[in-house]
C-alpha cells in the first residue's frame, strides 16, 4: 500500500509539472521572433577604422542572439532574414516577418559618427517624428541605403514616399504602443549588461521598422566607428553578452504583455 501511495504521488508530481509547462507553452504571447541582421552583401554598413564591416558585426550577434531567445525561450521559432552574407531590401526584411506571421521584429544595427570618440548603444522604435536631430540623421543615412533601382523596378525615392505615407496610420495602433514598450525593455537591459553609454530609447522613421505589422524595433549595439567599442564589438564574449541581454530584455517584455493581458 505504501508503495502504491508513494506511486501515485510521484505520477501526480509528473503530472502536474507537465501540466504547468504545457499551461506555460499556451499562454505564451510569443511564438515567432525574427531578428534582421542590418545590411549584408554589397551593402557593407559602417565600416570600422580597423576595416571590421558593420554588416559581419549584425550577423555575429543575430545568430549568437537566435541562440540565446532559444535558450530562454524554447517555445518560440526564431528566424533570421539572413543567415550569411546576402543582400536584403529594406522592404523584404519586413515582409520576411509578415510571412511568418511573426510576434516581434528586433533588426540589428551598429552605430557610426565622423566624432571618433561617439559611443553608446541606443534602441529606436517606429515615429514619423524623429526624437532629436541625431535620431533624424541617422533615419536617413539607414533608409538611404536602399539601392537606386529595386528588385521590382522602383527607384529609392518612390520606395521611401510610399513607405512614408503609411507611417501615421501605423504609429496610431496598438502595435506603436507595443513596440515603445519593447524597445525600452530591450534597450533597459542592454545597457545594463554592456555598461556602456546609455544613449536612450528613441524615435524615427525607418523604413525597415515601417512595413512590420508586429512590435518592432531597431538596436544599436554600439559605434563602430568608435576604435574601442570596433574591438569590443568584435569579440566573441561581447557579442554573448549583447545577445544574452536582448533576449533578457525580450523575455521581460513578454512577462509584461502577459500581465497586462491577465488584468484585461
């Protein structure tokens, strides 16, 4: 008899521990995540005084942060736009995400100023309006990047007014508020794990932050064209720990969500 009650008990603690992770699973607010590693191909991205491309950068860190979300969060699919050196449209890296019905949009970017001494790492969400001068600049140098022709035969320029046109309807919905919250949950742990400058969470207009119909986001992980942060940035260990951070910051974001959903 002692046995049978010892049985029991353990098969109830199975249960119940199954029960929990399953409940845990379905409740979940995430399912996908795409993370768009910034440029690629011919499209170098800012480019280090020591030759280090920002494109080889965004790649390293996706990939390690793909890892990292997964680790955390083994209930979630993570897609990357790009998985190796191949050139993506601004327009094609949203598109990837709506395809895949995705939860969240995080694309990732390294930063550049002429001030060699520029430094920090700054995390910006969807505005028409940008939120200074420096946030305005760099929208432009970003979405300036899209090539003179496309792949469907529209110049950059038509691409951008027609993107440009949308960002209001879009900066209107739930989706805006959403994308606030998760840059600036992203971006809270960020800073605090790489202990550099806290630049802020800002607003602008980027395209590739334009056509996402889910919260999304674009992070600057720091200056490449700052000669100790090139260094730091490429290292194996500061990427570990920029990714580790965002994926800390993703995790806090869905608890968030969760909660505010539980009291609705």
């Amino acid at each position: 008899m002692r046995h049978l009650l010892i049985g029991l008990s353990v098969l109830l603690f199975v249960a119940a521990t199954v029960a929990d992770a399953t409940d845990s699973t379905q409740a979940s607010t995430l399912k996908v995540i795409v993370i768009d590693p910034g440029h690629g191909g011919e499209d170098t991205g800012a480019i280090g005084p020591n030759g280090t491309t920002e494109k080889s950068i965004t790649l390293q860190i996706a990939l390690r942060l793909k890892d990292a979300i997964e680790d955390r969060l083994p209930y979630v699919n993570v897609v990357l736009t790009r998985t190796d050196d191949t050139y993506i449209s601004l327009k094609e890296r949203t598109a990837i995400a709506n395809r895949v019905r995705a939860d969240l949009f995080l694309s990732i970017h390294a930063n550049a100023a002429y001030r060699r001494g520029a430094s920090g790492v700054e995390t910006f969400f969807l505005s028409l309006e940008a939120s200074d001068n420096d946030a305005r600049m760099l929208a432009a140098i970003e979405n300036n990047m899209v090539p003179i022709e496309s792949e469907d035969g529209m110049d950059s320029k038509k691409e951008v007014d027609e993107l440009t046109s949308i960002l209001w309807d879009l900066t209107q919905t739930e989706t805006h508020h959403e994308s606030q919250l998760l840059a600036e949950f992203v971006h809270t742990s960020l800073v605090e794990a790489v202990k550099e400058e806290n630049r802020g969470v800002k607003q602008a207009p980027f395209i590739v932050l334009a056509g996402a119909t889910m919260p999304a986001v674009l992070v600057e992980v720091g200056f490449i064209s700052n000669p100790e942060e090139e260094i730091r940035l490429s290292r194996k260990d500061y990427q570990e720990r920029i990714a580790h951070a965002i994926a800390g910051g993703i995790l806090n974001f869905e608890k968030e969500i969760s909660r505010i959903a539980y009291e609705e």
